[in-house]
C-alpha cells in the first residue's frame, strides 16, 4: 500500500518532513496521505497538518516547487560519519587545597 503513496518511504518520514513534501502535491496527493495516515499510524500532529494543507489548496494555494521524492536531508549524505567527541575523558581532576576526597585531613603535595 506505501508504494501507492505520494510520498516515497512515507513511513519513515518524520512528521516535519511530511508537511515540508506535502505542500508540493496537490488537493488528491494530500488526500491520498490524510485517508492512510487516518487508516495507519492516525498521528494527531499529522492528521492536523494534512487537513491544514487540504485547506489551504482549497482557499487557492499551489503546490510549491520541489520533488517529493528528493533525498530527506534529515536522513544525511552518503559518506556522512558521526561526530565523534574531540576528547574521550575529561581533564585530570586536581583535589581541593584542604585535602584530598579520601583523606581530608592530608594535605595535598
């Protein structure tokens, strides 16, 4: 049934992403996403954004400029890595002047 949908891996879209590619279909797209929204996962933030979009072509809006099947830049490049911490562990810890943790009544040195 997803093979039918405008969208191309509508499931998987997060809920920004289907208003940002929904407003580059028209009244019956949109439609199309509202009956199976409606019929599957029935996410109120969705249902809410589809019905505002079906409105708005309804009032005279026009489809934007754009392919709903581009690649989702929330889902990265192809030869992205992760961001890796510059720094594994932290600074060494210097204990305070009145002592250390395990014997307070020592002086440091």
């Amino acid at each position: 049934m997803t093979a039918d949908l405008p969208l191309p891996d509508y499931d998987n879209l997060a809920t920004n992403a289907i208003g940002s590619r929904a407003r580059t279909l028209d009244a019956k797209g949109v439609t199309t996403l509202l009956e199976y929204e409606q019929g599957h996962a029935n996410r109120p933030a969705v249902v809410q954004l589809l019905q505002h979009r079906i409105a708005e072509l309804k009032d005279g809006a026009q489809p934007t400029g754009g392919a709903p099947s581009a690649p989702a830049p929330e889902a990265g490049r192809r030869g992205d890595v992760p961001a890796q911490p510059a720094i594994k562990e932290g600074p060494p810890v210097n204990p305070p002047s009145h002592g250390t943790p395990e014997n307070p009544a020592q002086p440091r040195t």
